[in-house]
C-alpha cells in the first residue's frame, strides 16, 4: 500500500531537551576555554551534525576562523579539532543526563503513531556513548523509539549525510524512502531527510533553530512567538523541507495528509 511506515525523529530539540540545550552550553564554553568567544548563533548554527564536524563547521566559520589566525597567528587544524572534541564530550557528559526531559507533547504524539501501525526510528548527532545516558534517561521518562542510530553506526558520517535513515529503514523493514517521514529541528535534520528521499518535516517550538527555551519561548508575547514560529518554519523549507509543524502534537495528522498525497502518487520534494 502507498501509506507512510515509518517516522524517524531526532533527539534533543525534537523529542527531548526542549531548546537543544544540552550541547550549545558546552560549545560556547571549550571555545571560551581556548579564548575564543563565539555566540549563541555561532554555537548553533551547525546543530544536528556529529559534535566532531559541528567543531569543524564552527572553526571554519569566517569570523571564528579570523579571530583563530588572530590569537594563534595561524590557520586552524586538525589537531585543533580533535583537541577540541576532547574537552567536549566530557564536559557535555557531566550533564547530558538533565537534559533527556521528553518535550511537551512528543510521547502522547508517538504512542497515537504507534496506534497507527507506524514504527518509530531515530537518528541523532551524539555518539553512541552519549546515547547511552540519553535513551536510559528518556525512557525512564517515558520516552522510547524502537531504534536508534547515531554516526557511529555509519562510519562517522552523519548529518547531512542520509546512512542514519537507511540504517533505520533496514532495521525496522520500512521498504521506501518515500515511505519514510524524517523530523528534525535543525538544518542538517532536513537535509538529512532530503538526502534520503524521505518526507522531510521541520519541527518549528522547542528547535536549535529558534533557540529558546521552554520559560523562554512561553514569555515571548503572541505576537513574538508568532515571529519565532514564522522565522523557523521559513528556515526549514528555504532548506528543502517538504513541511513544518508547530510541535509534534500535529504530526499524526501531518502523515495522514502525505497518505492521502501518496495515494495521489505524490513523493518527497513537490514542496520544494
């Protein structure tokens, strides 16, 4: 049958840890600690991809990389990554646990996917060691997919790079990338779907993209939430995404309506 199979989320900033938060504290802070002062923005901006290749995107930023040449009167390296990453994955493990909270919203729309038949994989941008704390803490909470892959499972080649999804796809039997919604709230989660000829959907309250946190998010006035909202969503699909949702608790209804394009014989990317 033309009907969707299977939906793979991400993690933090999707499912859990409404913000993202978790990992850009952590960013800002290794940077601080090699003097360099990145922003928010900075920090943010390559969310979604492997920690290793987002330190990489950071220091190959124009102005990070001029303020790298400044203090160290030379071009970053690789050596720099790497030394990088090694204070980071420590650090972000101390805490990664109080960030594992599920986002308003996410269990009671994955049990109505469920409800539906649907199998429910995930991918992320942490390592199989911080998934470990991620997926014990989240379950506890009430929060479990039927599977997870991470970049270790590809040969370190994550986001944007589509493997995650497949990965899923032959774990869980799903038998078309067209049959297969992706969502995320970052960049590299829409390109990873759309790499994957997957349905590609943007999560826009409680993404990395909007960078807010749930107090945060909630003492904007109507008017400045409905900005935020706008921004993200516009961000996804000038990206590729085939669709935005506000929060998870409209996407049961979001895959009915791709049935009914399926039934059409629509596919991903007519919205681009």
């Amino acid at each position: 049958m033309n009907r969707i199979e299977g939906v793979i989320l991400d993690w933090a900033g999707t499912a859990v840890d409404f913000g993202c938060f978790a990992p850009v504290n952590v960013f800002v802070d290794i940077f601080k600690n090699a003097g360099i002062e990145v922003t928010m923005e900075e920090a943010r901006a390559p969310m979604g991809m492997l920690k290793i290749d987002h330190i990489r995107a950071m220091l190959s930023m124009q102005r990070v990389s001029a303020l790298w040449e400044a203090k160290y009167g030379r071009a970053f390296g690789e050596q720099d990554v790497e030394r990088l990453y090694a204070e980071f994955e420590p650090a972000l493990m101390v805490s990664l646990s109080e960030y594992t909270n599920p986002i308003p919203g996410v269990i009671e729309a994955v049990e109505a996917l469920k409800a539906q038949g649907l199998k429910i994989g995930s991918t992320t941008g942490y390592t199989s060691s911080m998934m470990e704390v991620v997926v014990a803490n989240a379950r506890q909470k009430g929060y479990s997919p039927d599977v997870y892959f991470t970049p270790d499972d590809t040969r370190s080649q994550g986001r944007p790079y589509p493997y995650m999804i497949y990965r899923n796809m032959e774990f869980l039997g799903l038998s078309a990338s067209w049959k297969v919604v992706k969502v995320g709230d970052t960049v590299s989660d829409v390109k990873e779907g759309v790499n994957a000829g997957a349905w590609s959907v943007g999560v826009a309250i409680g993404s990395s993209e909007m960078g807010l946190g749930l107090e945060e998010f909630h003492a904007l006035s109507e008017s400045d939430r409905e900005t935020a909202i706008t921004k993200t969503e516009e961000t996804f699909i000038n990206n590729g995404a085939d669709f935005t949702i506000r929060t998870m608790s409209e996407l049961p209804q979001l895959i009915e309506r791709i049935n009914g394009m399926l039934a059409e014989g629509k596919r991903p990317g007519i919205q681009r």
